[in-house]
C-alpha cells in the first residue's frame, strides 16, 4: 500500500487501501459515473441511468466529502470512516449529512 497526498483529503485517508475507492478522489464526475455504471451488470436500462446520474453528483462532491460518501456506499461504518478519514465522529455526521443534502438538491434538480 502506498501513501499518496492528495490535496484536501487527511493523510490517514491515503493508507486506506481501497484503489477503487480512493482512485475516485482523482476522476471526473463522468469517470466516477462510467466506472460505476460498468461494474453495476445485469441491471436495467433504468435503473443503470439512475445509477450513472447518482455517481455523476458523487463525483461533484469535494473531494473529502466524496471520500467520506464513497466509504459509506463501501459499507464501512461510522467509526471505521471517522479512523479513516481522521474526522472526529461529529465532524463525520455533519460531513455526510451535507453531502446527502447537496446530493438531493442535485438529484432533485436533475429529474
């Protein structure tokens, strides 16, 4: 595992060792949307122009907020992202509560 810095995402962040994960932080939101949309297989047209949409706006997520979002949609827990990430666990909540609201207001703004 290699430690990269990446401006506005904690150094802790880089040790992380989830490639597809951190390698968004990197991506446009038209990358972020076209990975996703490739690894999602078996899925409606629908629903796979939903997803791609979704991943579109969580590319246009800061970086750190995007990270934060992306390790949720991974599964990890609150607390596991907090270690991460180096967010006390309230800077967390609000961090992803911000995230989701933004996230409906573009989704929203979309349909």
């Amino acid at each position: 595992m290699r430690e990269v810095m990446t401006p506005g995402v904690p150094a802790a962040a880089m040790r992380y060792d989830a490639p597809q994960t951190l390698g968004m932080l990197t991506m446009s939101a038209e990358q972020v949307a076209s990975m996703n949309t490739q690894m999602a297989t078996g899925m409606t047209a629908r629903a796979d122009k939903r997803l791609q949409t979704l991943y579109r706006a969580i590319g246009t997520l800061p970086k750190l907020d995007r990270l934060v979002y992306m390790l949720m949609l991974d599964g990890q827990d609150y607390t596991e992202i907090a270690e991460i990430t180096g967010l006390s666990a309230g800077a967390l909540r609000v961090r992803i509560h911000r995230a989701h609201q933004k996230l409906r207001n573009l989704l929203h703004a979309h349909v």
